[in-house]
C-alpha cells in the first residue's frame, strides 16, 4: 500500500477511451494510475472530484445534494427530540416564554447531527487491467493506493457474497434470490490485515447481471473474467512445479492444496494445518451456501468461503473437476 502526497483525485475521464467506464463528468479516481496494471481496461469509481462518496446519490450528484442528505435525518432528530423536551417544558411552565429557547434548541441539535452527518472523503476507485488491479482509497484527507499483480503473492483476495431475497409485503418469500451483495477484500498475505474493501451489488433481472460500466458490479465481474483466471493459472503452474499451494485462513489455519493425487476424485491432495502442523489430510470436500465442509482422518470442520484467501483457486483446482455441486453465495435476509 502506498499513501503519499504524490497521489491526487483524477476525472476517470483520463482514461484511456478503451477502457470500459461510467460515462460521468463528476467522478474520479485516485491516481495516477499505476503502470504495473498493464492496460486498463475497466474502471469504477464511487468518488467524485472531491473525495466524496456519490455510491448512494446517483451519478449526478451536486454538493448541494451531499448536504442535503445530511439535513434531512438531523432535521428530524431535532424536531423529534427538541420538540419534545420544548413541550414538556412549555407543559411544565404553561407558559410560552420559554418558545425561543425551544426554537433554539431544535436548531442547535439540527446543527448539531448536521454536523455529525455532513459529507464524509472516504470510499474507493478501481481500476482493473490487463496485469493487475489498482485500487484508490480516499479516508478523510488521506489518499492511498493498494496495486496487486495477478502474479505477484503479497496480496490476497477475500470474497464474502450473500443472496438476498427481496419479498414484496405480502408475499411468500421467493424461491430464487432477486440479488446479490458481493464484499471483495483485499488482505496482505504477510498479516492478513486489510487494505481495501469493495462492494458490488447486481439483480438477477438484470440482463446484463452488473458488467455494464455504471454498474457498481462490474469491477467485479471484470476481475472475475481477467484476474481470477490468471491468478487460478499461476496456482495450476505451481502445482504443475510439485510445489504446494497455501490458502491462508482468517483464524490462522491453512488449506494447502498439494502438488500429489488427492481422493474422491478429487485431482489434488488437501491438507488442513495449523501453523506448520497438520490437523488432517481432507478425504472429503465440499461447498454449501458459501462453507467449506472438509473431513479426513476421523475429523471434520467448516469454513466460511469468505475466511479463504484466493478461495477460488480450491473452487477451480480442486472442487470443480469432481464435478461436485457448488453454492459459493450463502442466504441473506429477506
């Protein structure tokens, strides 16, 4: 990661015209764009040319509209909760000469939540190329950059999905998902401390299911077709090279996928470990609404497919030529 006062807030208009991306005047990234990604060839970004974060006032989104967003809940909670105290104290002193410092309390707690909801610098850009994946964040004043090559180590990348199931009031609620909410996470692979989170969001119903450039999902169905593939390549090439391969796990374990004949068809031999020691070699495995379900030598655990680095080098590697079912998106709330 890198964070240094060479970085500044560039239009995403810049560029190149190749590049798949929201076709808005108001947004930028966080830039320059760093060559080690190759060609860009989609970018996203929820910023505008402030820092702001536009994700949930549309992509015309004025200053005048950020604030805006901001007066309205603390209006509220002035006149809610000023309104209140000021009635009971008018009750008290059946009197209204106390009706200006009422006044002024509603205005001084709608100042005041104003204030605590104003316009906040902080969300990201991305930009996915050719090489690798360039990812802007802006917190505050601070402007900071994390740039991850498909083939470079350092960094992991951590998916967490969940279908949602939109009910309207009275019905039943649907059989199949009408959405989902994917959170990309990108981890350091030393610490496994966090350095950029991305969300996506797409319906169903939508034909182009997120992959148009305004779409908050097409990030990341970009890296799903151009980086993950890459990366799966690299794991497979390493394998090839009766060299192991680590998943590391939030919680300290590691599935390693080795570079040996694994059973139950599947192509390659797994291991659970903790640290360097092995709780036992996975017999069977298996992905269910977003867990890892892994058993051998008498043992059994689950693991959240969100908890695994690189997760989708198992799903490519190891679960997919078995031709077992996978359900890697785990059930949200109606």
């Amino acid at each position: 990661m890198t964070s240094d006062s060479s970085l500044s807030l560039v239009p995403l208009s810049t560029l190149p015209d190749k590049t798949k991306k929201p076709a808005s005047s108001i947004l930028a990234l966080v830039g320059p764009v760093s060559p080690a990604i190759g060609t860009p060839l989609f970018a996203f970004s929820e910023l505008d040319h402030g820092g702001y974060n536009v994700s949930t006032l549309g992509r015309r989104a004025t200053p005048f509209q950020h604030w805006m967003k901001a007066v309205k809940p603390a209006l509220a909670i002035g006149l809610v909760f000023g309104g209140l105290v000021g009635a009971l104290v008018l009750l008290v002193q059946r009197s209204m000469d106390s009706l200006p410092a009422v006044i002024g309390l509603i205005a001084g707690l709608t100042l005041l939540f104003t204030f605590l909801f104003r316009p906040k610098r902080q969300g990201f850009s991305a930009v996915v190329g050719s090489d690798g994946l360039d990812v802007g964040v802006v917190d505050g004043d601070a402007l900071s950059k994390v740039v991850v090559r498909y083939r470079d180590d350092d960094y992991l990348f951590f998916e967490y999905g969940t279908n949602i199931y939109t009910r309207p009031a009275g019905h039943p609620k649907p059989a199949t998902p009408t959405s989902v909410e994917m959170v990309l996470f990108l981890r350091d692979r030393a610490s496994l401390g966090l350095r950029a989170t991305m969300k996506s969001v797409w319906n169903f119903r939508d034909r182009m299911e997120g992959r148009a450039p305004h779409h908050r999902a097409g990030m990341y169905f970009a890296l799903k077709e151009i980086g993950f593939p890459r990366r799966i390549e690299r794991a497979a090439a390493r394998l090839q090279r009766d060299e192991p391969v680590d998943l590391p796990v939030i919680d300290g374990r590691t599935l390693r996928i080795l570079p040996t004949r694994g059973v139950a068809g599947m192509p390659w031999a797994v291991e659970l470990l903790r640290g360097e020691t092995r709780e036992f070699r996975v017999a069977e495995l298996s992905l269910r609404e977003g867990q890892y379900i892994v058993a051998g030598d008498g043992k059994s655990a689950r693991i959240g497919r969100e908890q695994v680095g690189d997760a989708f080098v198992l799903d490519a590697l190891v679960i997919a030529p078995t031709g077992a079912a996978m359900s890697p998106v785990g059930d949200g709330a109606e």
